[in-house]
C-alpha cells in the first residue's frame, strides 16, 4: 500500500490559530511538505504532510491541540494542462469518490503531487495502479 500518513488538526476559527501550529512545528524542527485549510464559522481543519509525522503529532498534543492522522493517496502529476482532468477522469469512470483532494508543487521539473482522500481507498490504489498514475510512498514525500 503507497499510502501517505496526513495529519488533521482542529482549531478554532479565530486570527492566529493557524500561525500558532505552523509556528510551533517550526520550532521542534518540523517541516511541512503539504498543508490545507478548510474552515466553517466556528472551527477549521488544518490538513499537514509533514517530515517527522510522530513526532509533529506529539508535540501539538503536547500544546493542546486535537490531531487525528488519515490514510492518503499522493500521486506525481505532470505540471501541464490536462493532467489533473485525466487522472479525474479515470477515477471518474471507475466510480471513485474523492473526499477531498489539494495540490502542490514538486521541485522536480514539470511535475506536481495531488493528494487525494478517496471514500474507498484500497479500490482507488488498484485503479491507479491499473492506470499507471505514480503514487507516491512516505519516504518519497520526505524527499520532495
């Protein structure tokens, strides 16, 4: 299995907060590979691919903060138009439900890392495979 282990961190909506956890892995030495927002009124979800995934969930427990870890896909992309719509379209065609998906840039030249949380997991990595869409292990991320 090429899953990538995400963390979820719940915070109040309120200005600050966001730079109160990227602030705090920051000084136990933790780099953020990935990170998404999503917010309602009253609280947000802070979604991070970090290097060092135990220990960024120990020390934002340590501080208070509420961490759930999640099973993710990343796949490498080509950075052109089209790609995206292609691997959307396959996962279309096959019925694969994305839960949420965010992108971000690769330093490889002409390449990009979608991550995806899919309804069904374990049947969404056997159509990628069967596709030839690259997914990407924890070590892989550590190194982009």
């Amino acid at each position: 299995m090429k899953r990538i282990r995400q963390i979820s961190v719940f915070v109040e909506n309120r200005p600050g907060r966001l730079l109160e956890v990227v602030d705090l892995l920051g000084k136990n030495g933790i780099n953020i590979k990935a990170l998404s927002l999503a917010d309602s009124s009253d609280f947000g979800i802070v979604r991070l691919v970090v290097k060092g995934v135990d220990d960024a969930i120990k020390v934002l427990k340590e501080n208070g903060f509420t961490v759930r870890e999640t099973p993710i896909i990343a796949c490498m992309i080509e950075d052109k138009p089209g790609s995206l719509a292609k691997i959307l379209r396959t996962l279309a065609e096959n019925e694969i439900n994305i839960e949420y998906m965010y992108g971000f840039a690769s330093p490889i030249e002409g390449k990009a890392v979608m991550v995806f949380k899919f309804s069904e997991t374990e049947k969404a990595q056997e159509i990628l495979n069967k596709n030839n869409i690259k997914m990407l292990t924890q070590e892989e991320i550590r190194e982009i």
